[in-house]
C-alpha cells in the first residue's frame, strides 16, 4: 500500500498592502501552540521517517563512521590569561564540554570550572556559552540555555568554594563583562518577544536581578546592543550596530558607576570598531568612502570622527577586515582576490610582511590572543584537504610552532585528496569563485555527484575550511564545492553590496551559472547534482529550485528563510527590524515589489520540483519553524512530479539543531543518507 504524504488543511487568509493582495492559506501553521499544528508537524515527521525506513540502518552506521573520525578525549590548546591557564577538553563517550584552568603552570592541578555533561543532566537541549572571570579570580559568570531559543540566563560561581550562588538574571544574550572591582557586571539583555538585543544592565553581585541598573536602551528597532572590554583592560565599550551602521560608547573599567561617553554618533552608512592602545583609539572604518575599510586612529580624549586621522589608507583590491593589537606589533587580518592574509607589522618601524601561505583552498585567521605584551601571535590555518591547526608564530624570530593539529582518527591521508579553486563566468559577466575538493581517484567526466553549498548573505564569507564529516561523502565518490556567491565578502565588500537589497538575485543567479559551469566542465551531471544551503542559505536554495529546478536532482534545505514578504512585514518575529538593510523594508513598495519576486513561498507554481529535504526547529529564534512548514505544505499542493519532498522538525530544538558534540552528526547523517540515497549508494540488506 502507498504511504500518502499529509496535506495540510487551507484557510486562506488575505495579506494586503500597497494595493497588492496575497492569499496565503497556510498562514494558520504560525500557531506554535495550536494542537492541529503539532498535529501536522508530527505527521510530516511520521511520513519522512516512514519514507526513509529503508535508510535507518545507513544512518546509523554513517554516524558511527563520522563519530569514529574524531578524538573523543581531546582537549583544547590551552590560553593564559592573568595568571591561569584556560582549556576545554572532553572525555570519551561523553557529549558536552569540561571547563577547566590550572594556574601559572600547564603542569598544576586542574580546577574545574564547570562539566557540561553533569549540567546537561534533564535536559533535552542544553548550551554553556559566556564563561567571564572576574579580574581578581574568583568569580565566573556563566550563561546557559535549555530550550534552543538562545535566550540564556546568567548566573555566578564561585571559584574559590565551588557555590553557585542562586541569583539569576534571565532573558540574556549570555555575555557578561565585569568591572575592575570584581563585583559589577554589565549584561545584554534581549526582548521577550522580537529576541533583539536592546538593552545593557549593571548588575552588582549579591544583589537581585530586579534591582539591576538599565545602562543604556537602544530605541532604534534596526539596531541590536552589545557590551565587552578591550584587551587593554581599560575600558567597558557598549556597541550598537545595524547592518549599515555603528556607533559606541565608553567608560573607564575602573569606574563602573560613572557615565558612559559616546565615541562618535552613529552616522548612517558608517561602520566602525574601535581598538585601544596606550594613548589612542584605532578605528577600523569605511568612512569616506571607504568600501573594503581603513584604519585610522584618535587620541583617548578625543575620540568624536572630527579628530580621526588615516593610519592605514583605503585599498581598492584589499578588504582590511581585522586589527589585533600587541605591545611590539599590530596584526592585520586581510583579503584579497577571496584569500586571507595576515601581515605583521611593528610599531616603532616601517617593516612588514606577510605569513606565507601554499594554497588556494585554505582559511587563515587570528585566533585566541588574550596576551597584550607578548611577541607570540596564535592562528589558526586549514585547508580543503589538510586538518585544522592552531599554531603560535613568534612576530621576532618568524618561527611557526604547531600546538595542536587536528587528528582525524582511521585511514584519512590527505594526499588521497585534492583541492582547486576554479571560477564560473556569470551571466553579467562576473567571475564567480569556486573551492572544489575530491578524491584523487574521482572521475572528471560528468558522472560524478556533486554536492554544491553557498549561503551568500550579511557578508558572510564561507571559507574554503577542513571537515571531517565531509570525507563521508568525499569517499563514497562525490565532488564538494563551496560557491563564493555574491553577499558574502569573499571578494572584498562590493562583493556584499552587489549581494543584497535590490541586488540579491545576484545570489540566486551566480549559485545557478555555477551550477551550469559544473556540469559544463564536465564535473558533475544535472543527474547527479545536489544543491545544499541553511538559514538565508536556505533562502537560496528556495530560490534555485523556484528558478531552475531542473539543473538538481536533489537539495537540502536547512532551517529555510522561505517567506521572505510576510516576515520582513511582520516585525513582532524575533530579527525582523535589524534586516531591513539586508533585505528592504517591503514597506517600501520598490523592496515590496522585488523581495516579493524572488520569495520563494510566494513564487511556488505548478511544476517539477528537485527531491528535497527540509529541514526545522519547532524552537527556532532565527528562522521561525512555520516557514519551512508552509513552503512544503504548499510545494505539496502545486508541485507536479513524483519527486520525494520531506519535513523534518526537530520538535526539541531551535535554529541550530541539537545540542552535544555527537548529536548533530545524527542531523549531517539524515542530509547525506537524502544524497547518498538518491544516488544509490546505500547498501541493500
């Protein structure tokens, strides 16, 4: 007997602005409450795991085989910072994190900060993030999650006795940044509804949460609030951003009860972050026109824009994206031509140069560096086909020492693989990066599957990195590509601009003529091609299969940003006003009218649709699990193939999915198995 996929019942309900009426008859599935909406959620899950039955087994093995690759006992490299030495490790069979420190030297006892796996205990989701230590030692802020919609509450330790006093300040971001008096904290917390980080408080310790002082509201519903301490310890710095758009505020950590001061007020269009070194400010900023950024600096006391000056000038091909300050040298995370870069430079000379690199697949950047006044700078560098390393380079000498490479347990040898970077020609013209990696031993000749990923949004730049889990694939004979799209930053900032706003079908359309590039080089076939994107790279993927369906066999949709219209109008969804600048506000007729073109719940038609796989969190805070839902009920009524097309809500967990160091694998194993199966290459009892 044939399994019949649910349908989701219509009630049509009329959406109307700007003289333009939608018809949305899937609009009642946003009830998260509503029993017939659980209902539907958990038939969906019951026909996809009816559905791939014959894969379970697969899926289990996949998972062992994923797991199997990585040390269970490993620890992290440890960092010092005043005083103690800070580290991360796990145990075998265990799924959560163990904090520890050891003071002054790696060889003392460990003290142990917090065993996640204990804190875990009763928990179907359970995150640890936020771990501040007080100046003095004794205290740590901590922060924690059991529901997945990453609104944390903070509570304190103390470090000295190991009691965890019963205060609690709910409804955080989950960071903390104390004063110099080792008893005041500044918090973000968010709204209850839309999830945006508005406000800063000071909190004392000891004292309850509701008498915690408000520091600061940002009113202004694009913006979103943040807090933390320079490196140099002097100073409390309040951010406020938007997409466009920052300004901050400062106070002296040694006087946390005095008033803050602004740094220079926000100017739209404007983005900076501030940096502090002895008697100045440096400033990294696209002012004046600056798309890929400058540095320039201020002297402390006079820090409004007006007294700015150049330090590192604008460069045309070159996007400055980060500055690390030490007591001898300044480091300068660069771009260019899609490639990290890290050039050194010392203060009191001209001299420079840059860490030398031998490849073009590969991701490069600073990484833990607490220590002012210290010659060592720590990195961290991976390639396609080479593991993850951290490794300290001594900015006197230029000597490398690898601390820690990451050990990919069973039969991986990387001269097994190979990467490449190739580029696909646009149909405007533009040459569009791609990152490729195989098994040496993979035909070039169309036959091979292919699995294409890009998310392209918010500048977000997807770096040609390492993955383990991805040898799954690699090994069963499929080419991994990773397409540098436009709305990401891989080639400098214009790269972003001409990737958003009323130029996002850039995205859309260079994924596509990728896609076409592939298959026209002779590396895969339209047969054998898969698509994958999560989030807003989940957008994409809606997108693609709206615009040229025909190009996949089979797509995963991760956590999709599907309704893109009703969202952006509704601005009681958690992110909704801080995006305007990504999207439009579809207030505005022009936004409305070309979001509305491209989004994919609402350019649905009666045609052939590639397999796909979707994917949700009944919790999620970024993307609202009815999204998915909706386009899948309606994909269901209007698609004319036979075609598999499954939902997967995880009923537990939010936007990004399980929780524990194993358990996500369970989530990549269910993607593959969807690939791998439609390939035909899941072995038959």
């Amino acid at each position: 007997m044939e399994l019949k996929a649910p349908v989701a019942k219509k009630k049509p309900k009329k959406l109307e602005i700007h003289n333009d009426v939608r018809v949305d008859d899937y609009y009642w599935l946003n009830q998260r409450d509503d029993q017939e909406v659980i209902d539907y959620l958990d038939a969906e899950n019951d026909y996809y795991h009816k559905m791939t039955a014959h894969t379970v087994d697969f899926q289990k093995s996949l998972y062992q085989e994923m797991r199997g690759r990585i040390k269970e006992d490993d620890s992290s490299v440890p960092y010092k910072l005043n005083g103690y030495y800070y580290l991360t490790r796990f145990e075998k069979g265990r799924e959560y994190p163990i904090y520890e420190r050891k003071r002054d030297s790696l060889q003392a006892k460990a003290e142990l900060l917090f065993d996640c796996n204990a804190m875990a205990e009763g928990h179907e989701f359970f995150n640890l993030r936020g771990i501040s230590i007080s100046p003095d030692n004794k205290w740590a802020a901590f922060a924690v999650d059991t529901v997945s919609r990453r609104q944390y509450h903070i509570q304190f330790k103390n470090l000295e006795t190991g009691e965890i006093l019963s205060e609690r300040i709910e409804n955080t971001t989950g960071g903390s940044t104390w004063a110099s008096d080792n008893k005041t904290i500044f918090y973000t917390k968010k709204d209850p509804v839309t999830l945006r980080s508005d406000k800063i408080y000071k909190h004392k310790l000891g004292a309850l949460s509701s008498e915690d002082e408000l520091v600061y509201h940002e009113t202004d519903e694009t913006f979103s609030t943040f807090v933390y301490k320079t490196k140099s310890k002097r100073f409390i710095v309040i951010g406020s951003s938007s997409t466009l758009t920052s300004e901050y505020q400062i106070l002296s950590a040694d006087n946390p009860d005095g008033q803050f001061k602004v740094f220079s007020p926000r100017t739209r269009g404007i983005e900076y972050s501030i940096s502090h070194y002895g008697d100045h400010f440096y400033i990294l900023t696209n002012k004046d026109k600056a798309t890929n950024f400058k540095l320039m600096m201020t002297n402390v006391e006079e820090t409004q824009m007006g007294f700015w000056v150049e330090f590192i000038e604008h460069r045309e091909n070159v996007l400055l994206e980060d500055v690390e300050i030490f007591k001898e040298f300044y480091v300068l995370s660069e771009r260019q031509n899609g490639l990290n870069r890290l050039k050194i430079v010392r203060w009191d000379t001209s001299e420079y140069y840059y860490l030398p690199v031998d490849s073009e697949t590969y991701v490069m950047g600073p990484t833990t560096n607490l220590d002012f006044d210290t010659s060592k700078l720590r990195y961290f560098y991976n390639a396609m086909t080479s593991p993850y390393a951290i490794i300290d380079f001594d900015m006197h000498t230029m000597e490398k020492t690898i601390l820690k490479e990451q050990e990919v347990l069973g039969s991986f040898d990387k001269e097994d693989y190979r990467s490449e970077r190739i580029w696909a020609e646009a149909r405007d013209g533009e040459k569009v990066p791609v990152s490729l990696v195989y098994k040496k031993d993979t035909p070039l000749d169309g036959s091979s599957p292919l699995l294409q990923y890009a998310y392209g949004s918010y500048g977000s730049t997807m770096d040609s990195y390492f993955s383990t889990v991805r040898l799954s694939l690699l090994d069963r004979g499929f080419i991994y590509a990773i397409a540098h799209v436009r709305g990401g930053e891989y080639l400098g900032r214009s790269w972003y601009d001409n990737g958003k706003l009323l130029n996002k079908k850039n995205t859309f359309t260079d994924f596509i003529d990728v896609s076409k590039h592939l298959i026209e080089e002779k590396y895969t076939s339209s047969e054998h091609l898969y698509a994958m994107g999560g989030s807003a790279g989940g957008l994409l993927m809606g997108a693609i299969v709206n615009m040229a369906p025909e190009l996949y066999n089979g797509v995963i949709a991760a956590v999709p940003f599907v309704d893109v219209v009703t969202t952006m109008l509704d601005d009681s969804i958690p992110l909704t006003t801080g995006e305007y600048d990504e999207w439009g506000n579809p207030n505005d007729k022009i936004y409305y009218d070309y979001i509305k073109s491209y989004s994919p719940y609402d350019n649905v038609v009666a045609k052939e649709y590639p397999n796909l796989y979707v994917s949700t969190g009944l919790h999620d805070s970024q993307v609202q699990y009815w999204e998915p839902a909706k386009w899948v009920a309606k994909l269901r009524e209007m698609k004319t193939d036979d075609n598999q097309l499954f939902l997967d809500t995880n009923m537990d967990a939010g936007h990004g999915g399980a929780s524990g160091r194993f358990e996500a694998l369970k989530e990549t194993a269910k993607e593959f198995s969807f690939v791998l199966d439609l390939e035909g290459k899941i072995p038959t009892n």
